[in-house]
C-alpha cells in the first residue's frame, strides 16, 4: 500500500519508519531542509538501519495514497489538509494520532464530511534526534477507532500497523481514551511549558504536583458531565503513571513555546474549558492554564 505521512517529527519519523518495513510511504512536511536530509539519509530509529522513503515535492504526490497519516500540530491540520480537498480520493481513510479534541472536524472542515477518518491515541514515545532520526523513548499501544470510517478499514489500517512492528488494536468508542490522553496531557503539557520542566520534575515538586492533580480531576469532571466513561477509575494515578513512563521528557507545548509555534493549547485545555461550558461544569483551572500559555505567547511574539 502507498501510504502517506503528514510531520515528520519525532512521532511522524517513528510511524513513517515503520510503516516502510510493509508499506511505500511518502513523507510531506513543511520544512523544506528536513525532507531534503530525508530523502539523502532517509529514516531511523534509535539505532536500528536506515529505511529509505519517498518525500514528496508537492501536496499532489500524496493525492493517489491509500492511507494518511496526521503527525502535524493539531493548530496545523486545516493548512495541512486544505489543499486536498476534492483531491483526495474519497475513500482514502485519514488517520490522526494528534493531540486533543477537535481533530475529526478540522478534518472534515477541510475534506468535506463524508472522509473516512479514523482517530486513536498511541502510547509511542519518541524524541527528534536530528531530521528524519527519532529515539523511541518507549514502547506504546496505538488504539484505533472510527469517526466516519467503515469498521472495516479501522480493522485494515490495524492491520497495517502491527504487520509493521507496531501494536495496535482497534476500539469501539475511541472517545474514552481520547479524553484520557486528553486529561493527561491537560495535567502535565502546559505546567511543564511554563515551569520549564521535564515531566518528572512536576511530581518531585509538592506545588506542581498539587496543580497537576487539580487539573486532572476538574477535567475528569467534565468528561463525567458528558458522559464520557474514562477507561480508568483514578485520574491523578492514571497521569501519575504516565509523568513515570515520560518522566525525563519536557512537553512538546514547551519546544511550542521555544521555538514560538503556535501552542495546542485551545486543543488541550481549552477544549476540557469548551466541554466544561457545554455541560454547566466550571474549569478554574484549566482557564488558568489556556490564559497563562496565550499570555506568554502573546508577550514573547
């Protein structure tokens, strides 16, 4: 299968490199420089052996694909995936692996409603160690669930991942998991970006911690409100578990604000704050946190 690639980040180089050992894929990413040193040196993983992939030079080598995948910023996705429409064929399944809510609808804001899209979290975790070079942190799950596609080709793009060393399974209702990742990113992203921290330091220090925890718990609130049944019973435990995993890791709303990309912010918290006004649900919190980025944001432009 021709299967294309949206960011060739960190997650996009890891799922691009293993995606390869099955499938032809092609690489599209907005910096210019990084696809050049892909296309010489191709793609790897810790230190395994190069894979070599295809980088396209313009959106419409992606057009003809039979899967594609989303590793931009989810503030990126309508740029992303603008010029595809009315090209795309309409049966190709978009898959996104983004952070936050929102997602499925700037995907179809930008292909139209009836795009088979298929959501899912994954616990991969990678860090950049140079353009088209990523370092697999940990071993993860990717859950797959659909937002328009047939079952079917949930099933299929499962498939695809774990004939390429990938696990991954597919879930009747996503929505659970996706706010779970949702809370724990909501609990550590932004505190890490503005403490300027690993992830680990957060439960080392009593005041961050007691703020994470805050966090977690007022956003699984609001999924209670909306009745959205978490696939855990302790919020503070489940993002306690994963600061652990990612422990030594600072958050990517940290390199957002370092390198002045435009933060996830309304994808993180401000959704839990979206959601929490939807349901009668109040997020102090969470607000404190979405004003607090869009305030260093707007200070240090």
């Amino acid at each position: 299968m021709r299967v294309g690639i949206i960011g060739a980040g960190a997650m996009g180089t890891l799922f691009g490199y293993h995606l390869a050992q099955t499938c032809d894929v092609t690489v599209l990413d907005s910096n210019v420089e990084l696809l050049a040193t892909i296309a010489r040196d191709g793609l790897r993983v810790n230190d395994e052996p190069t894979r070599m992939v295809t980088v396209a030079k313009r959106t419409s080598d992606l057009f003809s694909v039979g899967a594609l995948f989303l590793f931009v910023k989810a503030v990126d996705t309508l740029r992303a995936l603008r010029p595809f429409a009315s090209e795309l064929d309409p049966s190709t399944p978009v898959i996104s692996l983004q952070n936050g809510l929102g997602n499925d609808d700037a995907i179809k804001t930008a292909l139209g409603g009836s795009v088979p899209v298929i959501l899912g979290i994954t616990t991969e975790s990678a860090l950049s160690a140079g353009p088209g070079h990523s370092l697999r942190t940990s071993d993860g799950n990717t859950l797959l669930g659909s937002a328009g596609a047939a079952a079917a080709t949930s099933k299929m793009i499962a498939e695809l991942l774990t004939q390429s060393a990938l696990k991954a399974a597919v879930v009747y209702d996503i929505r659970p998991h996706l706010w779970g990742k949702l809370i724990a990113n909501a609990s550590v992203n932004a505190l890490s970006a503005l403490l300027d921290c690993s992830a680990g330091d957060i439960l080392r220090d009593a005041n961050a911690a007691h703020l994470a925890e805050s966090l977690a718990e007022e956003a699984a609130a609001v999924a209670a409100a909306s009745d959205i049944k978490l696939p855990f019973a302790n919020p503070w435990h489940y993002v306690s578990e994963v600061i652990r995993i990612g422990a030594d890791a600072k958050s990517s709303m940290a390199f957002d604000l370092l390198s002045k990309h435009p933060s996830e912010i309304d994808y993180i918290n401000g959704a839990i704050c979206a959601s929490g006004r939807r349901c009668g649900m109040p997020t102090p919190y969470n607000d404190a946190m979405v004003r607090l980025i869009k305030a260093h944001e707007s200070l240090s432009s």
